[in-house]
C-alpha cells in the first residue's frame, strides 16, 4: 500500500514539468533563430555551452 501511494505521489508531482517546457521552447526559438539569422548563431552557441558549464557545475556540486 506504502508503494502505491508513492507511485501515486510521483505521478500527480508537477513542479518541474513548467521549467522544462519553457527550456525545451527557449531552445527551439534559439535554434530557429539561428537558421534564419546565421550571424546570431555564434553567440546562441556561447550562450548554450555557458549554461551547459553552470549546470554541470552545479551537478557536481549537488
């Protein structure tokens, strides 16, 4: 019974579901950007491999 409730717990737990589709839209507006402007391409990319380092830091760390 102990288990089912839990299970039932995790499916109903919504909290990060919101950030990882703002995540998920930022990033297909980043990579259409970058095919329409190739020009804004390089910095899109410096900015993706900055959050990448910050979030593996943070991984490490946590």
């Amino acid at each position: 019974m102990k288990k089912l409730l839990l299970k039932l717990r995790i499916w109903h737990d919504t909290k990060g579901q919101d950030l990882i589709e703002y995540a998920l839209m930022a990033g297909f507006v980043a990579v259409a950007a970058g095919a329409i402007m190739p020009n804004v391409s390089s910095s899109i990319s410096t900015v993706f491999s900055k959050i990448n380092s910050v979030m593996s830091q943070a991984a490490t760390q946590g």
